[in-house]
C-alpha cells in the first residue's frame, strides 16, 4: 500500500511539460509570482568564445479559412537542426556562426499532403526543396548585441540571389513566385524567424524573481504584425535555469499587405496572442528549451471579398551545448 501511495505521488510531481507552463493569462501568473529582490541576477546573453550548440527547433502551423461556405486547412510541420559556433566580433558582439543539419517541411491541405527533405533535394525538381538543400549547404552568420537584439544576418542574400539566377529569362512568372517563397519559407522562416524568436526574452539588466518588462516589436513576413509582449521572471532555479513566461497581444500591421506567394494586394484585419514558456540559462543566456503557442483570427480580403482566416501555431525550441 505504501508502495502505491509512493508511485502515484511521484506520478503527481513529475516535471511539467512547455505547454503546461503556459498561462493562459499573463496577469495570473504576475499574481501568483512572488517578488522576491534579494538575489539579483544579471541577465545577458554571454555564451563564452569558441563553444558550439545544438539546436532543433519544430514549428506546426495550422491555417484555417472560411471560402463560399467552405473551410480550407492548411497545416504545416517544420523542423530544422542547426549548429551554433560562437565567436565576438570588434564591438564585443556575440557573432553566431550557423550551419544547418537538416531542414524538413511537410504540408497537408485536404487529402493533398508533400513531404520535403534538404537532404533528399538532389533527387527531386521542387524548386521549394532544393531552396532547403542550398540553405544547408551555406553558412550563416547572425550578430546579436547582449540584449539579443539581431544587428545583421549575412550569408543568405548571395544564395538567394544565385538560386534565383538559375531561372530562364522567359519565366519571369516562375521567378517571381520562387523569390516569394524564398522570403516567406527560408528568410522570414527558417532563418529570421527562427532566430529572432531564441534571443528576443532577454531584457540586458539586471533580474529578480518577479522582474517583468515589455517590448514592442514589428514582424514582418506573410502577415505583418504589431506585436507588444510582456515578459515575467516566473522562476530562479538553483541549479541557474531561469524560467521566462510571456504573452504577447497581436495585431495586423497597419495598412500593411500581406506578402503570400501567387497573391497581390491581399490585406489582412488579424488579432490574437502568443504564449510562451523559456528556459534560460543563467550563465550564457542562451534558451535551452522554449514553447509558444500563437492565435490569432480575423478576416483576409482578396479582390476586395472578406474572407475569415485563423491562424495557430505552436513553435518548440530544444538546444544544448555540445561538449567536445
């Protein structure tokens, strides 16, 4: 009997996952955290010279949209595993030297499902996979400040540029759809999207249990956003873990135009919010695993007909320090 009672109380205490971290409301959480300024931590990104991580960051997008009484949904699924080299530069900058592992997307619309894989692009004529495959075979570099604000990203215009050039003169048409889904897969993606959103929760002061600050910010892509976030120092672990929770209050940009390939002129009226849970590491400032889960709805209007669109998506970031 006291065996039982010991099993089902370890049950009970396991570690919560990302997702259970998460609030539903940024305010309960504020309310429930007690402040405590006894111990001060300064909070930075400083990972030191010369150490590599790994990273795999998983994004599931589900859109859904209402047209002549019938609902479309789209889901995309992407994965992508990179190394982190890290190095300063001459005004004390961290610079990341990025490679990519491996890039998978797969797609499903209705019964229509693609499965694309940079590693199998030599195989296939998808422009879309063969974008995955030239991006991991290039070099990344990104300069981030100590508060991991993105200063520069370089190495993706010339491959861009050198994958565009490989279109005929006469498909003008062909051209122009490959370079809009080489801004929205791979720049707005893979490669701003995602490392945006693993330095973004660092304030660059001083912290405390309790300690909360916001930050406005503008995201571009397929559907320009206006976006004002919260972010608490839920916890201080012992072992140096400091857990982030945010939440974030969407809304479209205005006057923006929404940049989907095959579509012009197509504007957007969307509001919503982003949740979030990080683990940080208090040393370097690096995430060690984060989870956010974004809403948002509202109306697309093409050729001037409102069309109700909702949009979820759930973004998980898992990394580590590779020792060698």
């Amino acid at each position: 009997m006291r065996l039982l009672f010991f099993l089902l109380l370890l049950s009970a205490c396991k570690a919560r996952t990302p997702e259970q971290e998460i609030a539903t409301n940024i305010e309960d959480v504020i309310k429930n955290t007690v402040v405590d300024t006894a111990k001060v931590y300064a909070l930075h990104l400083s990972p030191a010279d010369g150490t590599v991580y790994r990273y795999t960051t998983t994004n599931e997008t589900t859109t859904l949209i209402e047209m002549e009484n019938n609902k479309v949904e789209t889901v995309n699924n992407t994965e992508v595993k990179n190394l982190y080299t890290i190095s300063k530069d001459s005004n004390d900058h961290i610079v990341f030297t990025v490679r990519y592992d491996n890039i998978k997307v797969a797609t499903k619309k209705g019964d229509k499902e693609t499965e694309l894989n940079a590693e199998t692009a030599g195989l296939t004529n998808n422009p879309v996979e063969r974008m995955l495959n030239a991006l991991k075979d290039q070099t990344i570099t990104v300069t981030v400040s100590s508060n991991g604000a993105v200063k520069s990203i370089n190495g993706y215009e010339e491959l861009g540029y050198r994958f565009l050039s490989g279109f005929s003169d006469n498909d003008s048409y062909g051209r122009e759809i490959a370079r809009q889904q080489w801004d929205q897969i791979i720049i707005n993606g893979i490669v701003k999207g995602n490392i945006g959103q693993m330095f973004k929760t660092l304030p660059d002061t001083s912290v405390y249990l309790g300690f909360r600050w916001m930050v406005s910010e503008k995201q571009e892509g397929e559907l320009p956003m206006d976006i004002e976030t919260i972010f608490l120092i839920k916890e201080i672990n012992d072992d140096g873990k400091i857990v982030v929770a945010s939440e974030s209050k969407m809304k479209s940009a205005e006057g923006a135009i929404t940049n989907i390939p095959g579509q012009k002129d197509v504007s957007a009226t969307l509001t919503g919010k982003r949740t979030g849970i990080a683990y940080v590491n208090g040393n370097s400032g690096m995430v060690e695993r984060s989870h956010y889960t974004t809403k948002i709805s509202g109306f697309v209007q093409v050729m001037g007909i409102k069309t109700p669109m909702t949009l979820i998506r759930k973004l998980d970031i898992k990394g580590a320090q590779v020792i060698k």
